[in-house]
C-alpha cells in the first residue's frame, strides 16, 4: 500500500486501500472545497489535520459509530436532562459552536480545526450539509456539536462545553431529535474511552461502508435540519 497524493481533481482513492500504520491514512493534499468534503463524507472519508501539515485524508479500520437510541444516559445525565436548566437547539449557531470547537483545543493538545476546515464547512452549513446542536444558559452558549448529515447518517466532527455534561447533553439532543426524524446512525470516526462510554462501538470498516451506501440515499424527515428547539 502507498499514500494516494491529490491534486486539483476531484477524487479519491478506494478507502480499502488506507494504510494499516498509520491506521487508516487514505491520501494526502487536495483542497478543501465543499464539492471534495462532501464526496469524501459519501466515501466513508474524513479529513484529520493540523496546520502545520497538508491536508490528511482518513478512513479507519475499525469505524467508531452510535446507534441514537443506543446512547448511554448515564444518572447524571439523565438528571440533569429532567431538571430542564438549559434550552437545546438546532441549528441556531452553527458558526459560533465550531469557533467555540477549535478555540478550545488551540488552548489545549491542538486542534485540526484549521482556518480552512472552518470556513469551508461554514459553507457546507449555508448549502444545508452541516448542522449543529447548541446548548444555552439563557443567552450564553455552553456546549454543542457539529457535524456532516447524510440522509440517515450524522457524520459527528467535534464537540465542546463549558458547563459540566454539556456535550453529552448535546449528544443526548442530537440522538433523541435524530431518532425522531428517521436517523439511524452517528458516525464517530474514531473509538475511544470517553466514546464508549456513551455507547459507541466499533464496526469493521466494510461493515459500516456498506452501511453508508445505504443510509446516505434514504432521507430523515424535511423538518429534521430546520433550526428549531430541541426537546428531550
């Protein structure tokens, strides 16, 4: 196996021929237009980066994913969900809940958040693609997340909070609309324990590209993406 290099073309390499070491490194270069994001989204791709490299393309083996109504609610979180403090949204701020994302992890380990990825999935947000769940404290924003919808998959990117549970509130959110609405999956890119915790698995990346080709062609509901208050 070798590392595709992309140019101004609009394509991808095969995702089964990702490298094992790194796991899951498809190709390197390219832009980040959102005629590429969205066609590497439909492949089972994702970008994964910092600034001080080009951009990196990824499609790991195995595939981190959440069943919506397999997302652990813990007691706490169950409890906090009751008490009804803070108010959910859709797509009300999208453009602060992703400025919110990489502010943070400039101030922590890093971000791959760059100035590119930022504006451009801005973009995909205006053309309807990306969506975003906001949690609030009367005014303030506290938490969120955002991500990619393909019909009934949510490609999930990143999350933040400023309050204790606040992206697991939004995560809760995000499962309970989804469900609603028709979706069937949560894409999650990449397992780890604060994941599992929640009730995130792992797939074989066969197992959820076959998926993928299902769930991006059967649509959620028309009302799904509009913005909107959120229930729990």
């Amino acid at each position: 196996m070798y590392l595709t290099q992309l140019d101004e073309r609009l394509w991808f390499p095969d995702p089964d021929t990702a490298l094992a070491d790194p796991e899951g490194l498809l190709a390197v270069g390219g832009d980040l237009r959102p005629e590429r994001l969205l066609l590497a989204y439909r492949m089972g791709i994702f970008p994964w980066y910092d600034e001080s490299q080009p951009p990196l393309w990824w499609s790991p083996d195995p595939r981190a994913v959440l069943q919506p109504d397999a997302l652990h609610v813990s007691r706490s979180l169950a409890k906090l969900a009751r008490k009804n403090r803070y108010r959910l949204t859709v797509n009300h701020a999208f453009e602060a809940v992703i400025r919110h994302c990489r502010e943070l992890r400039e101030d922590g380990p890093g971000t791959w958040i760059t100035p590119d990825i930022e504006h451009n999935y801005c973009r995909l947000h205006h053309q309807g693609h990306a969506h975003s769940v906001e949690v609030w404290d009367e005014q303030q924003l506290v938490a969120g997340l955002y991500g990619i919808g393909l019909g009934r998959l949510f490609c999930g990117e990143s999350m933040f909070h400023l309050v204790s549970n606040g992206s697991k509130l939004a995560m809760l959110g995000l499962c309970r609309h989804f469900a609603r609405h028709g979706g069937a999956l949560v894409d999650c890119q990449l397992p780890n324990p604060h994941l599992q915790s929640l009730g995130v698995v792992s797939w074989p990346r066969a197992r959820f590209l076959h998926k993928l080709k299902e769930l991006q062609h059967a649509p959620v509901s028309a009302t799904c993406w509009q913005p909107s208050e959120l229930s729990l």
